[in-house]
C-alpha cells in the first residue's frame, strides 16, 4: 500500500514532496502527509525498496542520523509518566530542539546540507558529498546535546546515495 501512495505525489522535477504537519500528532513529532512517510517499515524488505527510491542530488550524498532506542533513554532519564504518549512527546521535543540547533550550527558553519526528511527519530539531509564528514559532526553534535539527560544520548550516522544505503551506521 505504501508504494501506491508513493506514486501518486511524485513532482515534474522527480522527486517527491510529502506535506509536512507538526500539529496534527498526539506525539507532537512531524508528521508526512501524501505521502505518510512515518509509515515507512523499518528493515524490512519493503522498507529497504522504498528506501531506495529516495536518492541524493547530484554531486551529493545522503547521511542519516537516527537516536537509537530515544524512548527507552528518554524514560531512564525517570522525568515522565512512563506512558508511551509521555515519552513519545518527549521525544517529539527533543527532535525539535535537535533540528533547530542542527539548522543554525549547519549554517554557521556555512555548509550547505538541506534537511529534507525526518521520520521518527531519523533526520535524512543531502549532503554535498565533499561536506558530509563536516556536516555529521554538527547534526550529532546538535543530536546528542540537544538536552541535557541523565543518560547520553547516542546518534548512529549512515550515508550513501540513497536513503536505504544511508541507514548503515559509519559511526
């Protein structure tokens, strides 16, 4: 079924560009509309098919950032009710400080990733591939300090030229 919504929003220049709605979860994560990319199984075969299908700008790569077990961390971290909305919120939060320190350090260090997904707890930036050991540094850097925890937060980056190569942690 996923792959039919993926058909269907796919733009003149190729691409596709999901709606994107933060105020429409109970979570407060950032949601996709046409496609819902939230929907998008993890490790599976259909996930990896339809991770294929996202691909790096030319002259560029993809990196993936993703929290590993946010919610478990989240909840030793003992703040919250340990109710999944709770935590899922928490996370929902985290990511959102997480995107806007990882925006403002990418431009300060005048480099030119784009953030063009984030799915759960995974950002997905094209990368100007001579940019991409540069760019890590600050977007794990906005990620693992983005609050200060009890327990350390830890950010496994992937990259590649399509979002499935991009999901093989390098660090």
């Amino acid at each position: 079924m996923l792959f039919e919504e993926l058909a269907l929003p796919v733009a003149e220049d190729g691409r596709i560009h999901p709606t994107f709605c933060q105020t429409v979860s109970a979570s407060g994560r950032i949601l996709t509309t046409a496609p819902d990319l939230q929907r998008t199984p993890v490790r599976t075969a259909e996930s990896l098919e339809v991770r294929r299908a996202f691909v790096a700008s030319e002259g560029h790569t993809l990196l993936s950032a993703d929290w590993p077990q946010v919610e478990q961390r989240l909840l030793a971290h003992g703040e919250r009710i340990a109710v999944n909305t709770p935590i899922q919120g928490s996370g929902a939060d985290l990511m959102n400080v997480a995107i806007l320190r990882a925006t403002e350090g990418l431009a300060a260090a005048g480099l030119r990733a784009k953030l063009v997904l984030q799915v759960n707890d995974e950002l997905i930036l094209d990368v100007p591939t001579p940019q991409t050991a540069a760019t890590a540094e600050v977007v794990v850097a906005a990620m693992e300090e983005a609050i200060p925890l009890r327990v350390p937060l830890k950010v496994d980056v992937g990259i590649g030229a399509t979002w499935a190569d991009a999901v093989n942690p390098v660090r």
